[in-house]
C-alpha cells in the first residue's frame, strides 16, 4: 500500500431527480419525450414548459441535472447545471448512466414504447442531449435541438453514427447563444446528409408556447410517418 500523496476517484452513488407526466389521450404505448433543461433550471419548471408535448400524446420526463449551485446568494435560490470543463468526459460518462437509470426507472411508472424514445434539450441540455443520443445502445427515435450549438465532440462522431431525425430550434432574437449557432449546426449536418428539420421564432433564449407546439407538431408528424407541418417564423 503507497501511502503517496494524491487525488483518488470514488463511484458513490447520489440522488437525482426528475418528474413526469401521462400523455393526454394516449395509447398503451406512447412515444417518450426526456427533457433536459439549461443552466439554472430544474425539473418541475422544464416540464410545465413541454406541457404541449403531453397534450399531443408523448409520455414526457423531465430530468434535474446533478449540480446544485445559488443563483442568487442573498435570496439561497437553488438552480441546477449539468456540467463544466472540469473532469468533463468524467462527467459526461455519469450522466450517461443517470439517464440510464432514469429510463430503467421510468419503465416501471409509466408505459412508454421503448422504440419511440425521443430526447430533447434546451440551451446548456441539448450538449446532454447529443451525447447522450450518440452513446447510448438504446434505440432514439429523434431529437430535439433548442437554443444551443452542436459540441465539438458531437460532431466528430455523428459519422459513425447511425442517423436519427433531429429538429434543430432557436429564437431569432437569442441574447446568449446567437442565432449563427443554429447555423452552424445546420451546416454541419448537411455536410453528412443527417435529416432534419429547423425553425426559428421570437422570443429570446426560452422555450416560448409557439416553440413547443412547433416541437409537439413535428413528434406527432415523425409518430405518423408524414411530413412536419410548422407554422414558424423564419423558416430557414
């Protein structure tokens, strides 16, 4: 045994959270929407927020990220972050198993058709979101991109990934991450002839009611196997 001085990693297990709810009218089996929510946010919040996307039938979960931080120290508010650069693929590899869990959990709650698992991200959660949805051996039956860019690292793998629809959304008017991200996330799949689809809409750096119908709209389209229609401003 070295008794040498240094930084030891543990697994320990830890609590997380996320909350969900029943479709609206839907069948024994329907689609699953996960919802990961950005910086500062947290489950309940987020979930209100997909509300459209129960109403049209999706099983929706929206998951808390694993970091506790105050927003505001003077009021003790608490918000929730992902992750950071410190130990990130470390990170990224635990919050791969969380959301296997959450899945694993899931499954035992509330039915869902595990063949329709769709995964949605907001600002800093579309980063999850990716990563999670290029990694995991479960089938995706899409993704949803809002308000944030395509990571480096994503990218570089979507070659040799097999392909799975994503919708790519971002408010014109975005005063944290501009517009050209949308762009330049678009340019990158068009290169590898990765279906999509992509609108933009007023509001700023949030998922407004006119986003989240356009997002219920193009999950019922994707469950029917026809063309999306959204009604957007912009369309690109």
């Amino acid at each position: 045994m070295s008794d040498a001085p240094g930084r030891i990693s543990l697994q320990s297990p830890f609590t997380c959270y996320y909350a969900f709810r029943a479709p609206q009218g839907g069948g024994d089996a329907p689609p699953l929407v996960l919802g990961l929510h950005g910086w500062g946010m947290n489950c309940e919040s987020f979930l209100r927020r997909l509300g459209p996307l129960a109403d049209a039938g999706c099983a929706v979960a929206a998951l808390q990220a694993p970091n506790q931080f105050y927003l505001d120290m003077a009021s003790k508010k608490v918000g929730f972050h992902w992750l950071t650069v410190y130990e990130k693929e470390q990170s990224i590899r635990d919050i791969q198993t969380y959301i296997e869990n959450v899945l694993d959990d899931l499954a035992g709650r509330l039915a869902y058709d595990p063949a329709r698992v769709y995964v949605l991200g907001f600002s800093q959660g579309v980063s999850i979101a990716w990563r999670f949805a290029v990694r995991t051996a479960r089938p995706i039956a899409g993704l949803v991109a809002c308000c944030a860019d395509l990571p480096p690292d994503v990218a570089e793998r979507l070659p040799e990934t097999t392909p799975f629809p994503a919708l790519l959304t971002h408010a014109v008017d975005d005063a944290v991450i501009p517009r050209a991200k949308l762009d330049e996330a678009v340019a990158v799949l068009q290169a590898i002839h990765w279906p999509h689809d992509m609108f933009t809409y007023e509001g700023g750096h949030e998922v407004v009611p006119e986003a989240a119908a356009n997002i219920a709209a193009w999950l019922q389209a994707r469950a029917a196997g026809t063309p999306p229609e959204i009604q957007e401003h912009g369309l690109s």
